[in-house]
C-alpha cells in the first residue's frame, strides 16, 4: 500500500527582489549623501573662491569679513580701541563669554548641545577672515538653552593703532537658529539682519560695565547697507561704525 503524499509542497521561496530592494535603497541614500557633501564641502566652496578672488572689490573686502572659501561674510561694525588684556576684561564684565577654539571635540558638543538644547556659554564660532587671517578673539552670549541662538562677535586687532592705542575690529551679529548655508549647503547659524542692533548692544554694555572712556560713531563706513553673507542670510546696516575707547582699567565715566 502506497502512502499517501504529504499535501505540503516544497517551502515556498522568498519573495523575489525585496531584499535587493532594500539594499539598493540604502546604497542609493548613501550615494545622496556623498553627493551632498562633494558638492557642499568641495566643489560649491572651490567655485566660489575662484568666482569671488576675480569679482570682489578691495573697497568692500575692507569693510566686510570673508569665510575661507572667500564667499562675502558678515560686515564689520565695531572698534574697539584698547590692549587685548582690557577687551577680553571689559567683554567678561558686560556678561560676554570667549567662545572656545574650533575642534573636533567642540564641533561634536555644539553639535549635541543644539540637538539636546542643552546649554553651551563657551560653543566655537565658525572662521571669518579680515587682514588675510581669521578672529584673533570671538565672544558670545547665549539666548535660552542651548547654541542655537546666541549674539556674538569676532575682533581681528588691526595692523596699525590710534593715539598709540591698539585697535581691534569686530563683526557683531545674531544667530537666529542652525540650518542649511543659502549658498553651499553646509551646516551653519543662520544670522539675523539688524546688525546695527548687535553693534548698539555691545556699545551700550561696555558702558554699562563700566568699560567705556569714550564712544562715537563713524557715519559712512559702509557706502553698502545692505547684503549676504557667506550662508545667503541677508544684514542691513545704516552705514555706521561702533567706536569704543576702553576705558584702562574699567569703572570709568563715558564721554560721547
């Protein structure tokens, strides 16, 4: 007597093209991203500094910062005049804290902190270049929890000096939020456009200090009010430049 066959046939097989799907989905998101970063990091940022290095006028780069792949950046409104010693003493006291040098480890923390909207008073500010070299000093004072919005301010100390006083430049702006550069693509902060207001708020808070001798200001340093920095953000000026004469040792009274 025969037996009866089993009803089962043989196990069915996988269904056809699911799993290479997947991994040609992966692969394809992979590739995007490369192709982001190639073009964010390397090429956008070379065809700019060629584009830039043959268009840009000297009267503008002298009033205006440039990133490292020299796309225009933030515009420079403040001098303070004074040793480095009395900045770095008349900033701390107006509640400015020095923000930390740009490494791999505080590019990873300020990546965190915005994520996890955990505070940073000392985050890295990127690069901006004026006298052919970047910020000597950077300082910075946090809104809410975290880095993402922050006002703050790069000095480069000028090559020359006024009444045998140091001078330093700065570019005082405002980081409204972290998204992607207008222009490559790239992580950064965005900035707000009243500048002036950034440049009013130090002036003002060096006084309140007590870290002023003299303030005034200079009408028509800037012939361009208004632009785009090195992440498309628009700033607006009214053309004047914030000028600061520290006072030697702080507590002094302020004439305008």
């Amino acid at each position: 007597m025969t037996k009866p066959s089993s009803p089962e046939g043989p196990p069915a097989a996988a269904a056809p093209g699911r799993a290479p799907s997947r991994h040609h989905g992966l692969r394809l998101l992979v590739g995007l991203l490369a192709v982001w970063a190639i073009g964010a990091y390397l090429l956008i940022p070379w065809i700019a500094k060629r584009y830039y290095r043959r268009h840009a006028s000297d009267y503008e780069i002298s009033r205006l910062t440039v990133t490292g792949d020299d796309h225009p950046g933030d515009p420079i409104n403040l001098a303070l005049e004074g040793t480095e010693a009395q900045l770095v003493r008349g900033m701390t006291a107006a509640g400015w804290h020095a923000a930390d040098p740009i490494t791999f480890a505080t590019s990873v923390r300020i990546a965190i902190d915005s994520v996890l909207r955990r505070p940073d008073d000392d985050a890295p500010v990127s690069n901006l270049f004026l006298f052919g070299r970047k910020q000597d000093l950077a300082f910075e004072r946090p809104v809410g929890d975290s880095p993402r919005q922050r006002h703050h301010v790069r000095f480069w100390r000028w090559d020359q000096t006024r009444d045998g006083r140091p001078v330093y430049f700065g570019s005082a702006t405002f980081d409204e939020r972290v998204g992607l550069s207008y222009a490559t693509g790239q992580v950064t902060h965005h900035i707000g456009p009243n500048v002036d207001a950034e440049r009013d708020r130090i002036v003002s808070e060096l006084e309140g200090a007590g870290w002023t001798e003299r303030t005034s200001y200079i009408d028509g340093f800037h012939e361009q009010l208004e632009g785009r920095n090195g992440g498309g953000d628009l700033w607006r000026t009214d053309g004047r430049l914030g000028v600061v004469v520290l006072s030697p040792s702080g507590a002094a009274p302020t004439s305008h």
